[in-house]
C-alpha cells in the first residue's frame, strides 16, 4: 500500500506471517514490524494453538463472553520532511467466544444470523451512548443504520464491519468480526488519531487522516486468511440451505 504525501511508517505487506489453530480452521494475518520506543506496543498472545482450548480464565466482557487479545499494536506515523509524529495507529485483533445456545445453533458460521448476532451483541454494549449523544444524526453509527454494517463477500462465509466509537476521543472506527468456527469470533480494528504540535498544525487533514485509517483497514484485512477444514466448510454450506428463499 502506498500512503499519501510524505507519511511513512511500517507497512502490513512486511510484516510477519502469523498462524492460530482452531477446530476446524486456520487463522493467519501479518503483523507488521513496530519501532521500539515508549509510546508504542507490541503485543502477541502467546497461545497460537486454540483447538479444544478451556476459556475459564479467560477475561470477559460486558455481555460475560470470554475474551482473550491476540495482538495489539501501536506506532506513530511520520512525515518524512519534518520527521514529525503526524498521527499515531493502534491495532487491535481479539477473539470472542460466543455462549453455549450459540453454539449448539451455529450462528456464528450461519449467515445472516451471524450479522443479526454482530448487532445485537454492539448495540447492547454501545446503544445507551450513542442514542443520548447523537440522536438526531442519521449517519451516526446506532441500531437503526446497523451501525453503518456492510459484508465482506469471501468464499464460504462473510465477513461483517460496523462501525463503532472505542477510545476517549469521539471518532467511529471500523471493525470487523471475522466468523472462525461455531465457537470464536475474530474482531479487529485500526484506530488512527491525528497528532498535534503547540504552535503549528498538523500538515495532513482530518479528512485525509480519515481515509487514510480506512484505507489502512482494508489492507489489513486484505492480509487476514482464514482456512476453513472440509467438515466446517460442510457445515457452513448445510446451514445456507437452511435459509428461506
């Protein structure tokens, strides 16, 4: 990917290979390398291999799923004249275990259940926020835009984004929920924040700044593979004949 004006920093496509194992699928996605300095992050589960693994210990969120950080990186981003810190990129990638009913169900590998799920699961955790803050702005990401939801058409099962406000500063950021078996759901996302100086501003825009995390995203994912086994492929295939026509 090639980034706009003099911004430079690392880039996906140089990244590692790094491979999960489930039941029933493989989990691969690149990390890119981070400069070590201490504003940024470089995390990596150690657990690479999560076939008939026991979640007890796990975290969990607000809705009691056990949750568990696969990756969380931080750099900054420079103009390569100035050598200014212009914008700062956290990446962020965990799984969700979805709750026993779910799971006897196969909604996560059962389209469209698997979007609707998605949405009911953010619009419990986010709807409160949202609905006081921004009640009368149509494109804000809520539950009546499904939060700005949109497919990723892949082979076997798709890929689902909304949008969704998740740090301090109030900036919807994309994320994607990846179905990896009748068990887990992947969740990723990029938050891009621009960085300021006293006295002069920051030579890239917001806007440009905007698509620049969104384009950020999409290579990303473009670099996220997901290796269905044949019995879960049959499943997944079982389950679309199920859908009414």
């Amino acid at each position: 990917m090639n980034y706009p004006g003099n911004i430079i920093g690392p880039k996906f496509e140089d990244g590692d290979i790094i491979n999960f194992l489930f039941d029933g699928a493989e989990l691969t996605l690149r990390a890119p390398k981070i400069p070590r300095n201490n504003h940024g992050a470089d995390r990596m589960c150690d657990t690479r291999d999560f076939r008939d693994i026991n979640t007890r210990d796990w975290e969990t969120n607000d809705q009691e799923h056990p949750s568990i950080e696969l990756l969380l990186q931080r750099w900054s981003f420079e103009d390569a004249r100035t050598l200014d810190d212009i914008a700062q990129c956290e990446t962020f990638v965990g799984l969700v275990e979805c709750k026993e009913d779910a799971r006897k169900a196969n909604v996560f590998l059962s389209y469209p259940e698997f979007e609707n799920l998605m949405i009911d699961w953010h619009d419990y955790s986010f709807h409160q926020d949202h609905s006081e803050k921004h009640a009368h702005d149509p494109s804000w990401p809520a539950l009546p835009n499904r939060y700005n939801g949109r497919s990723i058409t892949k082979e076997h099962i798709d890929w689902f984004v909304v949008e969704l406000t998740l740090s301090l500063q109030e900036k919807p950021v994309q994320l994607a929920m990846i179905p990896i078996n009748d068990r887990f759901v992947l969740m990723t996302y990029i938050d891009l924040q621009s960085l300021h100086y006293a006295g002069r501003s920051n030579p890239y825009s917001n806007e440009t700044l905007k698509q620049f995390e969104k384009d950020l995203f999409e290579d990303f994912l473009s670099h996220i593979t997901i290796e269905y086994n044949p019995e879960t492929i049959a499943t997944i295939q079982s389950l679309k004949k199920k859908i009414p026509a």
